[in-house]
C-alpha cells in the first residue's frame, strides 16, 4: 500500500510541452490570482506520481452532439477541448487519447497534501492544458454491493477500510451508482440494494494559466456539487454565503470568475470535517466542462460543442493513503473555588436585633476574580439552624450574604458554603482556602 506522504508529482513529454506552448502563444494570456511560480522542471525524488486514468472518451458522438439521444446507463466520459472562454485548443487529438495525453513527460504537477486534523496544502501545475479548470476531488474506491436485510438498506462490511472510506466520503459528498451511471441522493440508497455505490466529494478546484501553470492553496473544509463561470449563456448566479468563493482570472483582456456551488444538504463551505481515521481512496484532478455537453443543452440552455467535454477524469493517484486525526477533547471548563469568607455581626433595625453579615470571594485556577457566580450557603445562630442565603459575585468575584435576624443580647453567627455555580464553569469544593466561618459579638 503506498503511503500518502509528500508531494506528489506528474510528468508529460517534451513533445507535448512545445505543442501546448503554440496554444499558449494562440489563447493569449491567462493570469491567476493565486501564488504563480516559475514552471517546475525537475521533479524532486521519492515523489507520488499521478497517472493519466483510462476513462475518458475523446469526442461526444454524433447523436449526441445532436442532442437527440440520451446519454447511457453508464458513465462515459468525454475529454473537453476548449478553454475557460470556450475557444478551441488549436491542436488535433490525433487519436483522441488525452489520457495518452496526459501520460506525456514536459508537465508537471506537485501537491504536499497531507492529513492531520484535516487534508491539506498546495497543488503547483505546469503545462496542463492552459486556461483550463480542473475540479479537485476525492473519490471511493468499494466494490461491494449494498444488501437489505427484512427490506431495509443495510451497508456494506464496514470493517473493511476501503468501505469505511466511501462512506465518509459520501456522507459529506455525493454518491454515485456504479451501476446506473449516476448521481444518488441520500434518500434514493435504499433504492440502490445490490448496486456498488462510490461516495465522492470536490473540495476544491485549481485553474491553469496560458502556459498550463497553476497554484492553488487546498484546505479540505467544504463540500462543492460542480464549478460554474461567469462566463457564457445558461451559467448559474452564485448565491452569497453559501457558495464557494468566486475566484477571478483575466483570459485574453476577458475577465471570468469561477466558483463552486454548495452541495445541497451538506456542511456550508469551510464547516466540512471529515471522521477521524485512515482514508483508502482516490485523488482525482476531473475536467471542468462548465455543461458544455450537448445533455446540458435543454437543462441549462448553455452553448454546446461536440469537444465541450462531459466531466472526463484527467489524473489520479489510484492508492491515496492519509490519516485524519481526533481534534481531541473539547476545552475544559474553567474551575472555580472559594478562596476567602469573612463574617461578622452587624445590628439590625431596630436595634435589638442582630444578624449575620459576610463576603465570600470567589477565584478561578489562575486566581482571577470570578463575576456573575451564585453562592449559596446556611447560617446558624448559636449552633441551631438559623436560614438560607444565596448572592451572586460582583465584578470583584465577591458575594455578599446576609442571615435572618434574631433578638438576643449576645450569640456567635456562622456560615457554611453549600454551593458555588456559574455556567461554563466547573466547582470545586476541594480547591477551597475556606468554605464558611463564624463571628461573635
């Protein structure tokens, strides 16, 4: 099992390198608004490397590209070759192999994600396709089927490491039936028993500059459904405060944000956590098509192209290993005590009458005064019960208690602490300096 450890690298041929350097020249410029570095071009040792994956298909069919005919049952995934702006790449497929493509040596692209309390760091590109979006995601790897048991949906053997995995994954992210060739929402699983279901989730998105570089700062902490541009006819309006961030970018004088819209039912972006444990996954860097595809033609009403691309999987580190660690128990409550009573006897109206009169302080651990406790305690006059009392301390940590009054010419007051509370705080009788007192007169 390869350990997920480092940066991870990835290399393209010379040859492509100079092709992709005549459509640089050919789009114009595309500049970025994260950190840009000078292009990469020896891949330090010991590196991961991401392999160009073998699901791709180069052109949409015709009948599809006619928008006459339904996409299949199962997931087919077509390469796009237009830029952020929908301008063509001025180079032929040959083939139509870009996963033979993405193979060639002269790119090269490096993450130092690692786990911790969450997945993170920085993914630096170079040479990719230029002015081109990229989702960034993770993906499931289980092959088992879901079962039922008395027709309820039960899961598959979560025991193993790789279906604990995709579940995580699914449950902040989406699912996907392997079988169907589609997205799955929570409430349709049950529909799915005996379907191999993948969970997945985009967390982030990277996009290339003019000669294909790129740099982009990771943080999993969100939950995205797709990336949309500013760009273009049919493009969804992203919604304040709970979308992405929209990212700018300049491509040929045309300014184009990007952003990531929320995935429904989901932590808001920035709130998304994953469990604790060692994750068995994929790493996958997926071609943003922007529904270019001819069966986003009717939904969104977006310009279509028989090249436009429909969400082709580009890269991939097929035996992504990290480990997500406890964020540790939450913070102790602050612990309170009594550090000081006095009491003493005052004459009460009319003068016949006396009671008892004291100050307790309260403290925390680091011996500040403690504001807005409430202490409780019974007094006792010449050792009979005499009453209750309870004050709330001031902003000097000190409550006041007062007894009942009594008649008698001489007798001796005494208090005991019963109780001290204060939300958010924790008592301890057995830090107390003191926990009552006593006075004469």
């Amino acid at each position: 099992m390869y350990r997920f450890r480092g940066v991870v690298s990835l290399m393209f041929p010379l040859a492509i390198a100079m092709v992709f350097a005549g459509i640089a020249a050919a789009l114009d410029g595309c500049s970025l608004p994260s950190p840009d570095g000078s292009p990469t071009t020896n891949a330090p040792s010991g590196l991961r490397t991401l392999t160009p994956t073998t699901e791709g298909i180069p052109f949409i069919p015709e009948a599809l590209a006619r928008g006459v005919a339904p996409y299949p049952g199962t997931e087919l995934q077509y390469y796009r070759h237009r830029d952020l702006i929908d301008r063509a790449y001025s180079w032929s497929p040959g083939d139509g192999s870009d996963g033979g493509f993405y193979g060639q040596s002269g790119v090269l692209v490096q993450h130092d994600l690692a786990g911790g309390l969450a997945l993170a760091g920085t993914i630096t590109a170079d040479n990719l396709k230029p002015c081109f979006a990229y989702q960034v995601k993770l993906e499931g790897q289980s092959t088992q089927p879901r079962l039922s048991a008395a027709g309820k949906p039960k899961l598959y053997d979560l025991s193993d490491p790789i279906n604990w995995a995709n579940e995580q994954l699914g449950k902040v992210g989406r699912w996907w039936c392997m079988n169907d060739g589609w997205n799955v929402a929570d409430s349709e699983l049950s529909r799915h028993r005996g379907h191999v279901i993948r969970g997945y989730l985009l967390f982030d998105s990277i996009v290339t500059d003019a000669t294909g570089h790129a740099q982009q700062l990771i943080n999993l902490d969100s939950s995205f459904h797709v990336l949309w541009r500013t760009f273009g006819p049919g493009q969804r309006t992203q919604v304040p405060g709970t979308d992405g961030e929209m990212r700018w970018y300049t491509v040929d004088s045309t300014p184009v944000g990007v952003y990531a819209e929320w995935e429904p039912n989901r932590p808001l972006p920035g709130a998304v956590s994953l469990e604790p444990g060692t994750y068995q996954c994929r790493l996958l860097m997926t071609e943003e098509s922007f529904h270019n595809d001819p069966a986003s033609l009717v939904t969104w009403g977006v310009t279509h192209y028989a090249d436009g691309g429909f969400w082709a999987h580009a890269l991939s580190d097929e035996a992504l290993e990290f480990v997500i660690e406890p964020s540790g128990p939450p913070p102790s409550e602050p612990v309170i005590h009594i550090e000081d009573v006095t009491v003493w006897a005052e004459v009460a109206s009319p003068s016949v009458f006396h009671a008892g009169k004291a100050t307790v302080l309260i403290l925390n651990g680091d011996g500040s005064p403690v504001e807005g406790a409430t202490v409780t305690g019974n007094w006792a006059f010449n050792g009979s019960a005499l009453s209750t009392s309870s004050a709330v301390t001031g902003s000097n940590g000190v409550a006041e208690l007062r007894s009942s009054r009594v008649r008698a010419a001489s007798g001796i007051f005494e208090l005991s602490v019963t109780g001290v509370s204060k939300s958010g705080c924790t008592y301890d009788p057995l830090a107390n300096v003191e926990s009552g007192g006593a006075a004469s007169y």
